[in-house]
C-alpha cells in the first residue's frame, strides 16, 4: 500500500467487523489514529456478559484509546471529541447520528465508508439489499458526511459485480477490503487537494431498511427465485429460516431446482420445496443449536419426507 502525503491525526468511529479492515489499513498508512469511537459493549450469550464491539477488540490490541459515548449530543462529549484536534475522522457502519458540532470538528470533516454505489441503497443494510433484489453490481463509495443519511458527496467509488453465487458473507469481505484501501487513498487525495469531492446524483436513490427477523423468514408463496436471492444475502448470518412443528430451522445454501408444487410441499426426498413459482432446493440447513449440515446428513435425523407442508 503506498504511504500516505503525510501522517495524519485521525479518529475512527466504527463498530461492527465491516470496520476492522479500514482501522487496520489506516494504522499500516502511518495515520496516528488518536481516539476510536465505538458502540458501548452489549450483552449476549447464555451468561449475558458485556462483549465490546470488534473495533473495540481491535483498537484495544492496538493501544488505540477507546470512547463508547451512548449520544453525541452533549456539549461535554462535543467538546472532548473537538478537543482531539484530528484532521479528519473515518466513520464506518459507527452506529449513532453525528451531529453538525461533530462533522464540523476535523479540519478535513468527516468521511464514510458506504457499502454501496450511492445514491442507490442508503442506509443500514445495503449489502443485503442488493442481493435481495437482484442488483448485478455494487461497490464502496467514500462519501464527505453532511447531516443527511447517507446523502454527503462522493469522494471517491470502486465497483464490483453481484453474481448468482455471490452470498451475504463473500460481499461483506470483500467490500470491506475494497473501503479498506479506497479511504485511505481518499484522505490522501483530500489532504492534497487533489480529490474533490462530487454532488450524488437526485435521482436512483434507494433505501436499504435495518435487517429484521421476518426479513430471514422464507414465505414460499414468493417465486423460488426470490427465495433464493434472500437465502444468498443473509447467508452466513442472521441467516434464512422456516419453521417446521417447533423449531425454526436455518437455511444457508439453496438452489433453483426444477420442479412445481403446492407453496411450501416439499416434493422430494432432497429438500426441494415447492414455492409461489418454481422450486427451491435446500442444500444446507441447520437446527438450533446444532451444526449446520448438508440436506443429504439433515434428513438422516430429521423427518421430512415428500407431501410435507411447511406452510
């Protein structure tokens, strides 16, 4: 990676594992990164234990000094962020609204990192949208943050294609890494004067609502086709699911598979469920608290002959 114009003062402010590789390639830039800002640790698990955010792990191996605010809306916390003197701070999928005393603060202001070819799929989940509907190309845009979601200007984009293999987990990888190298090209092109950055277009904007569980639920009265899309974009997590009796039952892998049946029948003794039109084939599922598996090993312990409905 080629070194920066010169070092700078930065803030990062993040906090899922989208963020890690932009926090990881702005230290190996040579940028000095003063103060990360990440979600408060949250509870989870069985035990319900405090877990820190992954940039917080990662800031904390670092060395980096880590502040979890619940708002940015105090005049306290305000002043303490201002009072870092950064030139610019790096925010990616951060988590809270930043108000105008913060965009204001950095002499640079505030970029983004975006998962998306902006204006199309603002928001929290463009990702998965635009596996969801069918999307044949997305990317990373670097955005100058104003107060508006996700509206800034562009600074700089790279794109890449969607394919009919392309899954949840395989884009997320591989447009953090993408985001990763493009800011810290952006900052350097800022710092010069060499990037301006250029007003989004006002027409093809999307939004791209927060994942729910019903977004996972497979309803297969839609086409198989759909179905098959939506297994893609949420497969590794949170994952697709139907219920079956009383279990809710994860699918991570599917295929088109020919066939026609009733919504929901399943049609063979390979998992292929019948949909709205056209069939889903099942190919890799798991039960709660177990391991996921293939169908051929799933339907060795779990019944689901040929004629069954799952509703």
């Amino acid at each position: 990676m080629p070194r920066p114009i010169r070092p700078m003062r930065l803030v990062f402010m993040g906090t899922p594992d989208f963020a890690v590789p932009a926090l990881d390639a702005l230290i190996g830039a040579g940028h000095h990164i003063v103060c990360v800002y990440t979600q408060p640790p949250r509870r989870a698990g069985r035990g319900q234990a405090e877990r820190p955010s992954p940039v917080h792990i990662h800031a904390d191996q670092n060395g980096i000094k880590v502040r979890c605010p619940a708002s940015l809306k105090d005049e306290e916390t305000q002043a303490e962020f201002a009072a870092l003197n950064a030139d610019a701070a790096i925010v990616v999928a951060y988590g809270l609204i930043l108000p105008p005393e913060i965009l204001a603060a950095p002499r640079l202001g505030c970029l983004n990192i975006h998962a998306s070819l902006l204006p199309r799929w603002r928001g929290a989940a463009p990702i998965q949208r635009a596996i969801m509907e069918g999307d044949e190309v997305t990317g990373v845009n670097i955005m100058q943050m104003d107060e508006g979601l996700d509206t800034g200007p562009i600074i700089l984009g790279a794109e890449t294609p969607i394919t009919t293999d392309t899954s949840g987990g395989a884009l997320h990888d591989s447009l953090a890494a993408l985001g990763a190298v493009l800011v810290v090209e952006a900052l350097a092109g800022r710092d010069a004067g060499t990037l301006t950055a250029t007003r989004q277009p006002e027409s093809g904007a999307t939004y791209a609502r927060k994942l729910t569980r019903d977004d996972g639920r497979l309803d297969w009265s839609l086409p198989a086709e759909t179905l098959e899309r939506r297994v893609r974009a949420l497969s590794p997590l949170p994952g697709a699911w139907f219920n079956h009796g009383e279990e809710r039952i994860r699918v991570l892998e599917a295929e088109l598979r020919p066939g026609k049946g009733a919504p929901g029948t399943v049609l063979d003794d390979h998992l292929t469920i019948g949909c709205g039109t056209g069939a889903l084939g099942l190919r890799r599922v798991q039960r709660p608290g177990r391991n996921a598996m293939d169908a051929e090993d799933f339907l060795r312990g779990f019944d689901l002959p040929a004629g069954t409905d799952l509703g």
